[in-house]
C-alpha cells in the first residue's frame, strides 16, 4: 500500500522567542600557559629571530592582544631550512622507519594529553566555536599523526614493485581556518615519508602551531626535524624561494597558489596546492530535508564559512525550495553567534579585521547585484569582528556572490528544475574542491557525483574528515591530495 505523503508546507512555521537562549557556559582559560614573547622554533629549540622582529596575534573575538611573535626574514628561513637539511642527512635520515613511526605516534599521544589547552588555545586565537576546536580540529589532528605514524615502516607498499625514497627539505605553508589540522596534514605525512619540515603558520593564528612546537620538542624528536617559523607573506615568499628546500605544500588563497607555481616554475622542487572553493550544495525533492538543513547549516554557517571546502552556493530543486528556505530561516533564527569559548556558541568571531571587510565588501556586492539578503535576528558582542549568518536569495549564476569565494557565512541560494541543468550550474565555478548532493535515491547520488568536477563530493552528509581519505581539488582548487595513501605521494620519489 502507497504510503501517505504528508504535507508540510501546511505546517506553521515555529516561532523562536527566546526559548533558544542559553545561559553562558564559558570554558574556562584558567589553565593555559601563553608566554609573552616567541621566537621560531629552530633546531629544537625557540630562538630569537635573526630579524629581532616580532609582531602581535590577537584574539578576534576581543580584540586583545594574546602574544606576540617572531617576524622571520630570509636569514630566519635560511636557519630552519639548514637546521631541517642537516636533520635529514643525519639522524632522521639514518633511522630505522620503525623507529621514525614511533616519534609521530608519541607526538599524537601527546597532542591528545593536551587536547584541553590546545582547543581553548585554536578559539581564542582563531575566533572559532570551543565546540568545533574541540570536537573537530584537535581529535582530526591526533588522528592524522595515528594515521601516518602507522605508515612509516609500510612505505614499500605505497607503491608495490617500486622503492619509494624521501624528498629531503619540505616547505610547508598554512592558512588561518584549522591551524592546528592544517599543520598536521602537513607534518605527519611528511615525517612518516622520511622527510624533514620546514613549516609556516599564517600570521593571525601562529599560536597552536608553536605549542605544537613544545609538543614535538618534548616527544623528543631530533633537533632540526620540524623546525617552525612564524611571520606573514614575505617569510612564507622566503620559504618558497629558498634553495634547500625540496617541496613545497601550501594551502590557501588561489592568489597565493599562483604566485607560489610561478616562483617555482624551471626549479625542481615538487609541489602541491590546495586554494580555494565554491562548493555547490544541492538538495534533490526527495531528500530528507530537516537533515538537508542541518547539512546546509553544518556547510556554511558553522565555523563561519572559514572553510575552502565550505557549502557556500545552495541550489534547491523549485518544488521544495519553499519549504528548504522556510526550514533553513528558521534554523538561523537559533543560531548562536559570539563568544567562541562558550559551548552553546555555532558562530564564532570573524578571523581577523581585514576578513570581515572582504565579507563586508561581498554583503554589499550582493545587494548590489540584486540578490535578497536574509539575516535572522540575533545580536553580536560590541567587540571584536563578527558576522550574522547571511542568505542571498535569488542568486542568479553570473553574481559575484556566486562565482567568487566569500570565505564567511554567507549563502548564494539557486533553484533547479533537472539533473542535467543543477550539474551545469555546479560546474560552472573556476573553483572544483567539494560538493555535497542530498537524495533519498542511491542511483541519483552515482550519477550526480560522477559528472560534479569536484575533488570531494559528501552524499547525505557534509563536511565530513578522515585521515584515511584524499582531500584536493580540481581546477583553480589546485592539485595534488593530502590524506590517505594518496597524502603520502607528493612527499615521495621513486627509483
Ligand atoms: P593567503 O593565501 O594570503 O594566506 C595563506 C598563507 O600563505 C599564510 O600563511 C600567509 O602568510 C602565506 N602567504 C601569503 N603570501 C604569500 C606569498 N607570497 N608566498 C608564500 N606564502 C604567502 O590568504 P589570506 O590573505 O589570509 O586570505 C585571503 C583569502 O584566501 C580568503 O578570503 C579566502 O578566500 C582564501 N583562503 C583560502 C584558504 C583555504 O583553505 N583554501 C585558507 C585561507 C584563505
Ligand atoms: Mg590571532
């Protein structure tokens, strides 16, 4: 017997009147150890910069000043990368792969003992919710050391039948979103493949980078195998433009990763890229669609768009968009923006000041454009950088809002009538990192995936990380993949 389809669209929307409001739980900053000053990490110990200049990180979410850091220069760089390359033709070089794995395996028993300080540590220096931090960032980036520590003595399997070789020196250069991760992705693979590092963390959230440091120093690690420097463009220009170095990884903008292949071009350094997105997220008529929203919300809104992989373009199939749009408005409506260390938060602090006028300067744009601008009512801190979650509604395919990353919590919205005409739309972006595909039909999500140019497609579910898994893009997204098996490669050669 045919099922009863209900109607829904009948249904009164519910009316949110503070049933949603929280009392303040704030994670408590009792217990975190800042130093005023840091130096680079350099041949296993902090060092004063060679440039003797520093700079301040602050915290986006009030404004104050956290520590300041070392501003590396070229001679800074020179030093680290000397530091990394006598690493590796010395005791790093020399020493058994099981041994190797056994150092990364410490460094993420480590990173676990202080997962605590080092959440508390990523929001209040990133702006990002405690609940993210502590619930994605930190445990994903013990899992990546778990996962590579397990791969340093299996190397002859990466490739069967060849006889894989480290590179040497890698240059690793990251970006502000999931500091902690980013330098996990970056480091584990590297040291499990025999490589010695060279890593740079961005200039607004050097702070989880340089515990890292102390975490790594405690494990052990010969001096010179992770060295870790801290400055902005020109100290991570050094980096690639230095000739010790072997590889170089970078994430980031598309803008960067340009300068960055270009500066590369006719050396024989090896390279890998991972810029940025416009992910579609596309939501079919018989998906399940309150897990739709909560996957829409889970996409853009959630770490405030911070994400290159982030869903920032919807497209809904017309004859429920209504009701998706209804559903999703009211979700917004409960969304939490502010204080990054308290656990009710969903919406943290913007990174950094200049990030919020590039979102700013997108909001406007979209007005401008003609696109409907939706923000629910909720109120931000007087201080610090913030922004409500905002939908454009009416979007249309040539608006900026749609082809260009925001990098903030800010949804193009998109309605589509065929298969054929939503594959289209998603694919016509310079971008082609990830996508997400919502549908009661198995079959449906096999042909959607298999013609979305996008390195990372999410059925059902969004925004969802193993170490276990490749992650990279198609197009101006870059190339090259971290995780996996296929993480291991860019930081091998073969015979
Ligand atoms: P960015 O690309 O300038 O910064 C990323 C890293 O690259 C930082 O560590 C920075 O110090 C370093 N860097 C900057 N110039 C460099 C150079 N010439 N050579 C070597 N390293 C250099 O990104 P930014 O300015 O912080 O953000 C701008 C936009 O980039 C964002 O609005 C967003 O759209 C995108 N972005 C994408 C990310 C991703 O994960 N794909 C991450 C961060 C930003
Ligand atoms: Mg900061």
């Amino acid at each position: 017997m045919a099922k009863k389809k209900t109607d829904t669209t009948t249904i009164e929307p519910l009316k949110f009147s503070g049933a949603w409001d929280y009392a303040p739980a704030p994670e408590s900053t009792g217990h975190i150890k800042l130093e005023k000053r840091y130096g680079h990490f350099i041949d296993g110990k902090f060092v004063e910069p060679l440039s003797k200049k520093y700079f301040a990180t602050y915290s986006p979410s009030t404004e104050e000043k956290l520590a300041d850091v070392a501003d590396g220069n070229a001679a800074d760089v020179d030093a680290a990368v000397k530091a990394a390359r006598k690493a590796y033709n010395g005791e790093w070089g020399k020493m058994p792969a099981a041994e190797r794995g056994k150092y990364i395996y410490r460094i993420a028993r480590l990173m676990q003992e202080r997962s605590r300080e080092l959440a508390v540590i990523e929001s209040m220096d990133g702006g990002k919710p405690i609940r993210e931090s502590r619930d994605v960032d930190v445990p994903l980036a013990c899992a990546h050391f778990f996962y590579y520590a397990g791969w340093a003595d299996k190397l002859d399997y990466v490739s069967p039948g060849r006889k894989p070789k480290s590179l040497g020196v890698a240059g690793q250069i990251i970006p502000w979103n999931f500091p902690l991760l980013m330098a996990a992705w970056k480091i584990a693979p590297a040291l499990a493949a025999g490589n010695t590092v060279v890593l740079k963390p961005a200039e607004t959230t050097p702070l989880t980078a340089l515990k890292l440091a102390e975490i790594i120093r405690d494990a052990g690690l010969p001096a010179g195998v992770v060295n870790i420097v801290t400055g902005a463009g020109a100290t991570g220009a050094a980096i690639v433009n230095h000739p010790g170095v072997d590889k170089v990884a970078f994430t980031g903008s598309t803008d960067v990763g340009k300068i960055i292949q270009k500066a590369i071009a006719g050396t024989n350094k090896k390279l890998t890229l991972e810029l940025g997105g416009k992910a579609a997220n596309i939501i079919f008529e018989d998906a399940a669609l309150d897990q739709a929203v909560e996957g829409i919300v889970n996409g853009i809104f959630f770490n405030q768009g911070h994400v290159c992989c982030a869903g920032s373009r919807l497209f809904v199939q017309e004859s429920v968009a209504d009701e998706v749009i209804r559903k999703l408005k009211d979700r917004m409506q409960t969304l939490v923006v502010g204080d990054p260390l308290d656990k009710n938060t969903d919406i943290g602090a913007i990174n950094s000041k200049e990030q919020l006028a590039t979102i700013n300067k997108y909001l406007k744009i979209g007005v401008n454009e003609g696109a409907e601008i939706y923000q629910p009512k909720c109120s931000v801190p007087s201080k610090g950088y913030w922004c409500k979650p905002t939908l454009f509604l009416n979007a249309s395919q040539s608006h900026r809002i749609v082809q260009e990353e925001i990098f903030g919590p800010v949804l193009a919205v998109q309605t589509f009538r065929t298969i054929d005409e939503v594959i289209e739309k998603a694919n016509n972006t310079p971008y082609g990192l990830s996508a997400g595909v919502w549908t009661d039909k198995g079959s449906k999500i096999f042909k959607v995936t298999q013609k979305l140019r996008a390195g990372v497609v999410w059925a059902n579910t969004y925004n969802k990380f193993d170490p276990t898994s490749p992650f990279g893009g198609y197009k101006e997204s870059g190339f090259g993949r971290e995780g996996g098996l296929h993480g291991l490669l860019p930081y091998l050669k073969f015979d």
